[in-house]
C-alpha cells in the first residue's frame, strides 16, 4: 500500500476540534516508541495529541475524505515522516503486516463535514443532498429522498433514525418530491410533524438526516466489519478507543467489544464529556467513548 499526498485540496474551513481528548490520551496508555493508528483521522486533532505526547511515536492516519485527508497533512506536517496517510475507509484499510500499540477510531461525522454547506450534512444551510464522506461513491442522500419507495424511506428513517413519526415523513418525502436542496427537504419535514414536535429540543428534521447520512456512508455495516478485523490489528497489550455520537453506533461498540475473545473491555460505562468540555465544545454532548485492551 502506498501513502498519498492531497495537500493541493485542502481547505482552510476543515477544522475539527477532538472530542474527550484527555480521555483518549489516557485510555489508549501511549508507550514510548509506539506505533499508532488514527482510523479516522479527520482534520488531524487526535493525531497531533498522540505525536505529541509521545516524540518517538509513529502514527498511520486513515480518512476516506480527501478534504480531511488534506487538512490533516497540513495541520500535522511538522511530524514529518513520523506519520503516514491513506485514503481509505477504515473498514477496507489493509495493514499488511504492522501491528499497533493503539488504535483510535472516532465515529459520526466531523465537525468540518456539518459546517462545511457544500458537503450536504446539515439543513443549517441551503445545498445539495449530497452526505458522501468519500465524494468518489455515487450513492447520494439525492438518490435516496428522491427514488426510494416510501415503505423504504420509512423503515430507514425509523431504524437509523429512531424516528417515530416515520411514516407520516416518508409519506410527504414521497408526495412532495423531487427535493434538490437540505433546507428544503428539512422544511417538508418540520412542516409534516406536530408543532409540539417542531419546536422541541431538536430541528424535527434531525433523526431524518442521520437516517439519510448513515444510509449514505453504510456507516453501521463498516463499523461492523471494523470491529470484527481491528483485534488482529493490535498488538499484544495494545489499546482500542471508540468513540460513538448516537446509540446505534455505541450498542455495537459495546457488544462486539464485549464478544470479542481477544479484547478485554477496560470501560464498564462509557466515558462521556465533563461539564467544561461541554461549556467549550457543545458537540461533545452525545460523545461516548469505549476501551478495550488486546489480550
């Protein structure tokens, strides 16, 4: 496997701050000397903790988001060849024969990826239904508002969406499509729903569009494939971090840690974000971080 270079597409917005970056530091026990990977690499902030707690440390860095990918080689160019990146999703990622010490994965989507508008993840601004973390795969959320059968759209936005009223929103999705752009779409939304339901904690439109991202990136069947493999890819004493942002991806976790004959679970609970880190960085409320250890 050979590491690449996108340096030419990066893009100063891509900034992502670390979530339970304390934790993760503490959990993954560093060892001088160690050999890292950063399956989701992101715009690059986990990774500069790791190169930076331990100076003789190496580190692999894993992104299927060439935007990511390029915004972490900026932000860590200083390591030098004290690191090397693919482009690639962690559940296709081919170590070959490296074994690591430790490995982090940090699920969901970036924080760049909602505030970038262009990439389609948040209905916070008007554009394209896109979701794609990798823009090479041709499956768009577009494709899937737009051609999916309603009994289809409804079983995805109650299963990864946990949505109860997905009936009644497939239906209008159905009747009122083709929708082009992410306000539009949340807007159908809001509109179908109670006002109780509209004004509540969250956008009423939010479950849809976690229902639509997961769908899009097949997040849960990489997780799964994932956490099957990434035992092999330890070394003996070597540490897994997961962090999660919504149940589906933490009931997983947690079970396939649990079933994993070669891990040893060091979390009984999650590790969640301590009061400052939710005053400085409010995306870190639904954080949940796991540890297992290879045995």
């Amino acid at each position: 496997m050979n590491s690449e270079d996108f340096t030419d597409s990066a893009t100063p917005d891509f900034v992502h701050v670390p979530v339970l970056a304390d934790a993760v530091i503490a959990g993954l026990a560093l060892r001088a000397g160690g050999h890292y990977l950063d399956a989701t690499v992101g715009g690059g902030g986990h990774s500069q903790l790791i190169l930076a707690a331990i100076p003789d440390c190496t580190l692999v860095a894993l992104d299927q988001d060439p935007q990511a990918i390029a915004a972490a080689q900026q932000t860590l160019a200083a390591y030098g060849d004290r690191l090397q990146f693919y482009s690639t999703n962690f559940a296709t990622f081919d170590p070959g024969t490296q074994r690591f010490d430790g490995i982090l994965a940090d699920l969901g989507v970036s924080s760049a990826q909602f505030d970038i508008p262009d990439r389609g993840f948040s209905f916070r601004h008007a554009a394209p239904l896109d979701m794609r973390m990798n823009p090479q795969q041709d499956l768009t959320a577009a494709t899937i508002v737009n051609t999916w059968g309603e009994t289809d759209l409804a079983n995805l936005i109650y299963t990864y969406g946990e949505e109860r009223l997905s009936r009644r929103i497939a239906h209008r999705i159905v009747e009122q499509r083709p929708f082009q752009s992410t306000t539009d779409l949340a807007a159908a939304i809001a509109a179908t729903v109670p006002k109780a339901y509209r004004y509540g904690r969250i956008h009423p439109a939010t479950r849809t569009f976690q229902a639509l991202r997961i769908a899009v990136n097949r997040e849960l069947e990489v997780l799964e494939t994932f956490l099957a493999q990434v035992p092999d890819w330890l070394k003996p004493g070597g540490r897994l971090a997961v962090i999660s942002f919504h149940s589906l991806e933490d009931r997983i976790v947690k079970h396939r840690l649990k079933e994993a004959e070669a891990l040893q679970v060091i979390t009984k609970k999650p590790i969640v974000a301590d009061e400052a880190e939710l005053a400085a960085n409010p995306r870190s409320r639904s954080a949940k971080l796991r540890i297992a250890e290879r045995l």
